[in-house]
C-alpha cells in the first residue's frame, strides 16, 4: 500500500526538507495528516574545531575531525546552532508513524537526509522523498512513489568532505606559517585562484603592438533603402595578394606570428589611403551562403549562472540565491542541475507556449531533445525551466524585482529551446583596385541577413565580450554582381593596438573551470565567495582581479605543491570521486593514496605525473618538510630597477636596497591596485613619497612641510617640524594635525584644503554668558562644543560655514537623548531577492556598507559608494547571510558571592564551614575542567 494511500486511514507523517520556505510551500500541497519541518540544511557535519571534538578522540583526530589512522573516519557532530531543531524533529518524529526524508536530489541533499536518519534514530517506517519542483502533482507524486536512501551518493559526498577537510586542514597552517594568518587553501579554491592569478601574469607579460588598416566607404551610384542600401563598409584584406595583419596576427610579447602577413605602420597606411583616393573599385567576388543558427539548449546551473552575469549583472552567489528562491516558491525546477534534459510535460507546455505567443509556423514539426554535454553529470534532474505542465508567463506570476528578472530569463530560454532555427543569407564581398603607385588593394566586407527569426523572436543569448555581435544582428550589404563597379566615398587609415586578453568575470570563470571538469556546477558560486571573501580577488566593475596576496599564496602552492593546484591533476580527482559515486572505485583506498601516497590508487589522480609508477609522496609528506618553503622568497615578486614588491604580513610593499643600508626605500602600495598597473614608473612614485607621504608643500605663515599621509585610523594632514624642534618636556611642540573629510582623498587633498583642516577647531563665537563654542571635526563627526555640551552637525562643510547664529539656534533647541536622527542612505539599491526589502548604501562607523534593515554588510576592497551595483550589494548581503551572525564570545560569569547568613547568635558552624569550602573547590575543578576542554589543543 503507498503512503499516500494510507493517508485515508488515520495515522501521522512527518516529512523534513531542508528550507522553511519550502516547507511552508509543500506543507500546502500535503494537507492534513502531514506535519512538514525543515532541517535548515546540514544538521550535523565534522566538527569545526577541537573543542568540538569529543574528550574519547584525541591527538591528529582532534586536529582534523577525521580518524586517518582508522579508515578515515570521520567524526561528526551536531551543529551548536542546530540542537534545538534536532530536538524539535525528535519530538514530533515521536509523534508520528511514518518518516518521509525530503532533501534536495542530490548529492548534498542526499548525504543531509543520511544525517538525519543517523541522527533521529527513527523507529517508523523511513522514505526517501525526492522531486525536482515544487508543484501539487509533483510533491503528491514523490509522497507516493518513494525510494531508498542511495548509499553511493552518501559516500561520495563523504569523500569528497573528508578530502577537502584534509587539504584544507593540512596546507591553509602553510599559509598562516609562510605568508600571512588566517589564510586558506582548498581544492577547488586555490585552483579558482591560481586561474585569476596567471591570467593576470599574463596582462602583466603582455607587450601591446600597433597596426594600422585602412577603412573605404564604397558607393554604388544606385538610390538606396533599407533593403539595398547605396554604401557599403569594407576594410583592406590585402595588398598585392599579401594578407593585412590584424590583432589575431600579434603574440602576447607584441610580435608577429607569422611573415606571411603585411604589418601596415602609420606612415604606409597614411601614404596607401592617399594612393587610393582616385582608383577605380570593382566587385571581384560575391559569395552567398545559407545562415542557419539552432536554438540554445535549457538553462543549467552554470549556463544560468553566466548568462545572469551578462544579461542581468548578477554574482553567481545572487543568481543562486534568487533561484533558491524561485524554486522553494514553486516557480522554477531545481536549480543545481549539470543536465540540459527536458522532460516529456516541460517540451509539451514549451511546445503550447510556442503556438499560443508565436504561432505554428515557430514550432518545429518534432519537438528538440538536448543531450547533456557535462562528463560526469551528477544528477537526473531536468534542466532549470519554469515548474508544471502548464508555464506561467512572467506577467502571470506577480513576482517582482529581481525574481521576476531571473524568472523571465529562465522562461525565455526554456520556450526559445522548443522553437524553430533561425535561417537567411550571408554574404562576403570582395572589392578591388590598384593605387596610384600600382599596388593591389582588395577590400573585404560580410554581411547577414534574417529571413526568419525563429528562435530569436523569443530570446537572444548575451556575450562575454561586450563589443562582441549577438546573433540577431543583421549587416546588410548592397545588392552586387561580380564586376560591379563602385567609387570610393571615403578611405580612411586606422590605428589599432592588441589589448592584453580580458580578466576573468564571475561568468567567464565559471565557464573555465566547467570547461576544465574542475568542482562542480553547485559549487562554483561558493567557491567565488570564498576567493573573494579571503581577500585572494576584489572585483573592479564585473572583473575578478587578483590581489598581491593571492599572487604570494600561489607562487607557494605552484613550488612546494603543484600536484595540488595542477589543473588536469585536480580534474582527474574530479573523475575518481565520481567512479567512487558510482561504485567503480572505494573510497577508502583512494584516501589512502591521496594522504599518504601509499595503497591502492583509485583512478588516474592518484598517478598523476607518476607515468613509470614510482611512489608518490602523499598530502601528509608534502606539508611535512616546511623548511623548505622560503617564506621572504615566496612572497617577493621583482617590478624592475631594483625594485622589488613584497607582501608582507600587513599587506603589500616595494622596497628598493637592503634594510640598514643607506638609501634603502621602502613604500606601501594600495589595496586597491591591480597587480598589472604595478609599473616601475608606479613603484618609483611610491618610493619617492616618503614613507608614503603626500607633499602637499609650504605653510606660508610657518614655513613648515605639509604632508598627507594614510594613517592606521584613516588618511590625515600634518605639519613637519623642524629638527630642532622639542619633542618632549614642557617645551615640547606638537605638529598639527587633522583628518581628511570622508569627501577627501591622499592624492587629490590639496594644500589650502590641508591648512583649512589643521585651523580646526574654529571659534565660531560665544553666547550670551561669555561660554565660548567651536566647531570641530571628530571621530563620529563633525560637531559642535560648547564647554561640555556637544552637538552634531549634518555635513562637514559646516565646520567652516556655520555662524554664531546658526550655533545658537542648535543650542536652543533641545539636545537629543539617545541614538540621533538616522543619516540619509549614500545610495539606493532596490530589493534585495532574498529578503525582498529595500537595499540601501549607509556611512557606517568603519565606512560605508549595504544593508536590508536586517544584514549589514561592509564594501570590501575595490568597492565604492560611486560604482557598487544592485547586484553587488545583494551578494554582499547573500555572503554576509551565509556566514551567520557573528559568534559572540561568552563572558565568564562573575563569581557569585554568597552573603554569610547572621543567626540569631551570629554563629556559623564548622560543619557548615567545611561544606562550603567543599563546594567551592568542587566548582572550581568543574570550571578547570571544561575550560581545558573547550579550549583544546593548541
């Protein structure tokens, strides 16, 4: 008998997934005779530090949280955060008679639900309860046609956490050890990193090289209109049969490839256009083909994730929290898919879409099958598309904002896919003339024509390339025969320069590591979270910039442990985790292999660069040998005249000579600086500030140096004194010095601006008793102050411009008790996706952030008040979110002192006496005891 059938009969289900929201969703589809909680995700997982650890484990177990000397067992526990649900779930899993296990279709889903049985211990019949949407007949069909838990799923996802917390566990203490604390390294992670970061080496190694081409404007002599223009644009191909080089032509080091191709400088195009200016032209060849272009395939996870960042400007993280969204709302299928596959009730309601918007003549006599293209594709999900056998159209759905966006991509996409090819015409033309000097010149013009749009008509796939042509533009070209003769409107010589190839994108770094087989679809976004989190890459606009830091962590990866960060190394474990999956290979021998380079070998990653089969050393061997890391070598990069970067445990710096020497220099260099703007012309202006200092030049008044400088509480001015000046005793003299307003920069302050701060505070006047009142620039402002009465200005220009006047009438106001009146936002963002309230730019206490009202997040290096996106400050938030509240550390608990009760006679006896100081050791060893346990290990 099904569960669904049993229903009828009385009895209690309980049925656990892993979010409220969806929760609330599917507690709808199941009615009565259901209760339906959620797990919040992960309600167990290994312990994140040694207090965590249980007292019985000790030693490398401690550490690691896995048992390496026992199979590899791992140790887990419950969540701190997660008890009072585990127990909420016992309690009403008491209550009932049947156990329906509802977590994600996947692998982490999948080993969530094995969590759960593990921990709940169920005495009731256990389902595994699985769907892919979230709609009435979709939860009902899964509530009636259950399955078991899948072990292999479970133990690949078990692997594939106990390795990652072995690479983690064992290189991030390199890092903290050679290069800076509080680094990691993970396995997909440093691979990311390693990506941006010899991307950058090569804009670094780039030489640019200029070429120049002619461009002529060529005429028919016929009146034209839009279907056959007049004119046509052609650029020069060739001159005397020899090809023109163009950017493709060049190397990275600004030389060409190849002497097969004419490299035109300025001089011979200026000289070859004038040549050309009175040739006659003719049509040499037309040559027409057919254009077909096939729709593209549903949404995946990352091709959802790419075209989100092209169309929508989206982070991976956002667009997955806005999917999140979408899915548990019922609206979309899930959204962690590797396939591209359609079910037979998606392509009908796709294929009824088609018909009723754009009628049968878009609708292909077949409906198209998408054949996955992902090795290794995990999961038997659909594709990502609107969910039920009937697809809403985004005005149908009432969503706003940022779901309703995603949502009509997805939709978009979906019903493009079951549509008719595009079809038309392409056309070369090639266009000839001998110049005035008897040289060849053959000009070269493409066009495209739509005849039918097909597809098009519903959706059009962006570009990574922002000058790139999208599919649906059409070039037409006048209507010419061979032989045709045309005159020259205009022949223009143009300068070109090869441009170093582009940083990656959050999109196009999604695609590489897809097209590596690095990770996985479900984990790219959280991968880039983490890149960007740990300070390894800052984002300027949409490109994802690796910072000097990032360049130390993998010059040290890359020499002490290449196997770990070799690309093909790296998908190859990706293969063998998946043969674990599928029961081709077990899990604990491959572990062995891969930490101790000893045992059986589980695939190809296990002999990666091992072709003769000679040992190799394992994950325990590499981090063992640390002397051999020279952390000063590691983390030194040359610019060029002696000059070296370095990055040091405080951030990055050049220096120049040898530390105690004469003329050693030293200079900090921005957070903010892209590794590729570090010239020596940049370096030798850093140096040239001492000791990063802005000269600004003379006070008039005390002929005194001003300079700028970046101090440890944010940038400021101050005067140099001179040498003779005293530093101490009642004499002494103190520079002036003031802060730089929050409008201010180092490098734009100026010197009239600097003398205007340091004349702070100024004496705006005195009341009617004599009191006199100043204005003055603080730590949390700009203020006034009158004796011992305080009160804020609203802007900083005030400081300057407030008259007597003005103060008085502050001062008759009221004072204000208690939190002042909020700041008006920098900047409005719109919705955020997840909380859906209003998103807004604030100036904090530690500099501007974002926030819902709810999560405060603070703009990171390479954002700022002028640029940072909607998108950008969602992900902030998303990330912030995904962190947690900020673990608060608990205060210990003053002693209580117990009051000595006074009997009538005033008399304590021994007995009483003995019993408490009994008592008071007792507690005392209690707290030694648990203190030594949560602290651990060191």
């Amino acid at each position: 008998m099904s569960p669904t059938s049993e229903t009828a009969h009385g009895g209690r289900r309980l049925v656990i997934v892993e979010s409220p929201a969806k929760a609330k969703t599917i507690k709808g589809y199941l009615g009565p005779g259901y209760v339906v909680e959620a797990s919040v995700g992960h309600i167990r997982d290994l312990p994140s530090g040694a207090a965590e650890v249980p007292e019985k484990y000790t030693g490398e177990v401690r550490r690691l949280g896995v048992d390496v000397e026992h199979d590899f067992q791992p140790i887990y526990v419950v969540n701190a955060d997660k008890r009072a649900q585990v127990k909420k779930l016992k309690d009403l899993l008491a209550e009932s008679d049947e156990l329906f296990l509802a977590t994600d279709e996947d692998r982490e889903g999948e080993a969530i639900a094995w969590h759960l049985q593990e921990v709940l211990k169920p005495k009731v019949p256990v389902h595994r309860m699985v769907f892919h949407e979230i709609t009435k007949d979709a939860i009902r069909e899964a509530v009636a046609n259950p399955r078991e838990l899948n072990q292999r799923m479970v133990d690949a996802q078990e692997t594939r956490r106990i390795l990652d917390r072995l690479y983690g566990y064992e290189v991030s203490p390199v890092l903290w050890k050679k290069v800076m604390p509080k680094l990691s390294a993970g396995r997909v992670q440093s691979v990311a990193t390693r990506l941006v970061v010899e991307r950058e080496r090569e804009r670094i190694a780039f030489r640019s090289a200029e070429y120049w081409d002619l461009t002529g404007t060529f005429s028919t002599g016929r009146t034209g209109d839009a279907s056959d223009p007049s004119t046509l644009v052609a650029r020069l191909a060739a001159v005397d049969g020899k090809r023109v080089a163009q950017g493709r032509d060049f190397g990275a080091d600004g030389r060409l490839k190849s002497e097969a191709v004419l490299h035109l400088d300025e001089a011979n195009a200026r000289a070859l256009a004038a040549a050309l200016a009175e040739t006659r032209f003719s049509v040499r060849s037309v040559e027409s083909k057919p254009y077909r272009r096939s729709p593209y395939a549903p949404f995946r996870t990352t091709t959802l994730q790419q075209e989100a960042s092209r169309k929508l400007g989206f982070g991976a993280k956002a667009t997955m929290q806005v999917a999140q969204k979408l899915y548990e709302n019922g609206f979309i299928t899930y959204m962690r898919t590797d396939s591209t596959v359609l079910s037979d009730t998606a392509v009908a309601a796709a294929r009824a879409q088609v018909t009723q918007l754009y009628g049968a003549d878009y609708l292909p006599e077949k409906p198209r099958v998408y054949a996955g293209k992902v090795k290794n594709a995990q999961e038997a999900h659909e594709a990502i598309r609107p969910s039920g056998d009937r697809f809403r159209t985004p005005a149908e759905t009432g969503l706003t904002g940022d779901q309703f966006k995603l949502y009509e991509l997805i939709w978009k996409r979906t019903v493009a896919s079951q549509m008719k090819d595009a079809t038309g015409n392409s056309v070369t033309v090639k266009i000839g003339g001998t110049s005035a000097d008897g040289r060849d010149a053959e000009f070269s013009a493409s066009g495209k024509t739509i005849t039918f749009h097909g597809f098009m008509k519903a959706y059009v796939e962006g570009a990574d390339d922002p000058n790139a042509e999208l599919d649906d533009r059409e070039r037409r070209l006048p209507q010419v025969t061979e032989g045709d003769a045309l005159s020259a409107e205009e022949i223009t010589a143009d300068g070109h320069a090869t441009k170093p190839p582009a940083r990656y994108t959050e999109a196009t770094l999604v695609k590489e590591l897809e097209e590596r087989e690095i990770g996985r679809p479900s984990t790219y976004a959280s991968i880039i979270g983490t890149i960007l989190d740990r300070g390894y890459v800052f984002k300027k606009g949409t490109a994802l910039v690796p910072s000097f830091l990032s360049f130390a962590v993998v010059n040290l990866l890359e020499k002490h442990f290449g196997r770990l960060v070799d690309y093909d190394f790296t998908a190859r474990m990706e293969d063998d985790l998946d043969r674990i999956a599928r029961g081709e290979a077990q899990s604990v021998p491959w572990l062995k292999r891969f930490y101790f380079g000893e045992g059986e070998a589980a695939g190809g990653a296990a002999d990666a660069g091992n072709g003769d089969g000679d040992h190799l050393g394992g994950l325990k061997e590499l981090v063992t040998d640390l002397g051999a890391i020279d952390a000063r070598e590691i983390s030194s990069f040359p610019v060029g005249d002696g000059i070296v970067l370095r990055v040091g445990r405080y951030g990055a710096y050049v220096e120049r000579g040898e530390r105690e020497q004469e003329g050693y220099q030293k200079a900090d260099v921005p957070d903010d600086l892209a590794p590729d703007e570090l010239t020596v012309e940049y370096a030798e202006e850093l140096l040239a500030k001492p000791s990063g200092d802005f000269e600004l030049g003379t006070d008039p008044v005390s002929g005194h140096q001003i300079v700028a400088k970046a101090g440890r509480y944010g940038p400021y001015v101050t005067e140099i004194l001179p040498e003779s000046t005293p530093k101490t005793g009642k004499n002494a003299v103190k520079p002036r010095t003031a802060s730089l307003f929050k409008t201010m920069s180092l490098d734009t302050v100026t010197l009239e601006e600097a003398l205007q701060l340091m004349s702070l505070p100024r004496v705006v006047g005195a009341d009617a008793e004599g009191v006199e009142i100043t204005a003055q620039n603080g730590r949390y402002g700009p203020y006034l102050k009158k004796g011992t009465d305080s009160r804020s200005l609203t802007s900083e220009d005030q400081l300057f411009s407030i008259t007597l006047e003005e103060a008085l009438a502050i001062y008759a106001q009221p004072k204000q008790r208690g939190r002042a009146a909020a700041k008006p936002p920098l900047k409005e963002l719109g919705t955020d996706p997840v909380s859906e309230k209003p998103v807004v730019v604030k100036d904090g206490r530690f500099g501007p952030y974002v926030t819902d009202g709810e999560t405060n997040a603070t703009l990171r290096t390479g954002d700022s008040v002028e640029t940072i996106t909607p998108e950008r400050g969602y992900e902030l938030l998303a990330e912030k979110r995904a962190k947690g509240p900020a673990k608060k550390t608990a205060k210990k608990a003053p002693a209580k002192k117990t009051a000595a009760k006074k009997t009538a006679a005033k008399k304590t006896t021994a007995a009483k006496k003995t019993a408490a100081k009994k008592t008071t050791t007792a507690a005392k060893t209690t707290a030694t005891a648990k203190k030594t346990a949560a602290a651990g290990p060191e």
